[in-house]
C-alpha cells in the first residue's frame, strides 16, 4: 500500500512540475497562434496535441528552448504573452507578415541569443530594452518599418555577432560606442535615412568581417584605419553623400578586398 500510495505521488508531483511549466509556456505559444492567424499557417498547430510535437518548437527538459516559425504565413501581431517562454533561446519569426511594436516582454528572454524578425513590418522605434538581453549574439530587424535612432542600449550587447538593422527607416547617427561591439562579425544598416559621419571608433571592431553601410545619408570620409581590420572582407559605402565615391570591389585572392576611391586602389585585407 505504501509503495502505491509513494508511485501515485511522484506521479502527481510529476505531473503537476510539468504542468507549472508547459501550461505557463503553453498559454504564451497558444496566445502566439491567436494572434497571427494560426489556422492559416503554412505549418499549423493541432493544439490538442503535445508541445513538442508542434511545428517549429523544440523543447528540452520540459522547457520550450527554441521557437522558428520563418516562412510561416504568421499575420497579426506579437502578444506579450510571448515573454513567458523565459528559458528561449531561439525565436526567428522572419519571412512572415507581423505588425505593430515589439511587445517589452520579449527583455524578459535572458537566455536569448538569437532574435531574428526580419521581413516583416513591424513599426515605431527598435526599443531600448533590447540592451537588456545581454546573451544576443544575432540580431536581425532588417526589411521592416522600424523608425527613430539606433538605440544607444544596443551597444551593451557585448556578444554580438551579427547586427542587422538595415531597409528600415532609421534616422540620426551611427552610434558611437559601436566600438564596444568587440564581438561584432557583421554590420549591416543599409538603405536607411542615417546621417552624420562614420564614427572612427568603428575600427577598433576587430573582429570585423562586413561593414554594410550603402544607401543612408552619410557625410565624411571612410576611415583609412580600417586597412588595420584583417578579417575585414566587406565594405560598402556607396549611395551615401561622402566626400568621395567609393566602389566595393572583392578581388579574386580569397582573402584581399580593394576599396577605389576614383583612380586610387586602397587595400583594405590582403595576407
């Protein structure tokens, strides 16, 4: 009778540990499908069944870690439910048709290090409680409708891999402390309406490898420190109002990348 009654309780005990979990991650992912017309996904829910089995949802001890519902037909809005998937650490929701602000309980994701919602059309200003997901390694909002200035928070993003801003409506300037970006591989924030000129501590970005920068409304001078960068591959500039009008060219050795400047050749990285 006791070892009965001592299976049905860890039983419960089990039970309700997974209910406390997924039924919290549950309301927010089942908040999601409301919200972005889920029974007309591409790849759709049978919400009757388990999590796991869900498309685009991996779980890992009972906790939703990853969610990737890119090229999904999501339409609609994110809740901000979507904040109680607390241990994520994926969440690409590209290539769909969401709208509106980016819900401030998404800074609730401190495990975060990818957050990918490119090619969609959300709006208002990238929010400055993005600084606080200090795990992001990937941040991509290119190809929406995100306007006002960079937020100097991103800059505390010390792991930071791939910055990705570019095709949206951003205004002022490049910021400054970009340098703190040590991490940073690429930077993208083409075709927006940036202004001013290209701060020179963007070289101390080591760790460089493109700098995309076309198509804003630049003044200045590129930085000639920037043939220090020796993993820099990258760079362009053009569609800009700088001083002069430079032209990417990628040479055929593997590792060198020229920059004209009218009829002068400046290698950037050749080894």
């Amino acid at each position: 009778m006791k070892t009965i009654k001592s299976t049905f309780l860890l039983l419960l005990f089990t039970f309700i540990s997974f209910a406390n979990v997924s039924n919290f991650e549950k309301e927010a992912l089942v908040a999601l499908y409301n919200t972005t017309n889920g029974e007309e996904w591409t790849n759709t829910w049978d919400l009757d069944a388990s999590i796991d089995t869900w498309y685009g949802v991996t779980v890992v001890d009972s906790k939703v870690v990853s969610l990737d519902l890119s090229f999904n037909n999501l339409q609609g809005v994110i809740p901000s439910q979507i904040g109680q998937l607390a241990n994520l650490e994926v969440l690409n929701l590209s290539f769909n048709k969401l709208k509106g602000n980016l819900p401030e309980s998404i800074s609730n994701m401190q495990d975060l290090h990818s957050l990918q919602l490119f090619l969609n059309q959300f709006e208002g200003q990238i929010p400055n409680w993005i600084g606080n997901l200090t795990n992001l390694e990937v941040l991509a909002l290119y190809s929406n409708k995100f306007s006002g200035q960079i937020p100097e928070s991103i800059t505390k993003l010390k792991n930071l891999k791939d910055l990705e801003l570019g095709s949206n409506f951003l205004t002022g300037t490049i910021p400054f402390d970009i340098h703190n970006l040590k991490q940073l591989r690429k930077l993208s924030l083409l075709d927006n309406q940036l202004e001013g000129e290209i701060p020179l501590s963007i070289v101390e970005l080591s760790s460089l490898e493109e700098l995309v920068l076309s198509s804003n409304n630049l003044t200045g001078t590129l930085p000639f420190e920037l043939s220090q960068l020796t993993k820099l591959k990258l760079v362009m500039v053009s569609d800009n109002q700088m001083n002069n009008d430079y032209i990417t060219v990628v040479d055929d050795s593997p590792n060198k990348i020229a920059l004209f400047l009218e009829d002068t050749e400046v290698v950037v990285n050749e080894e």
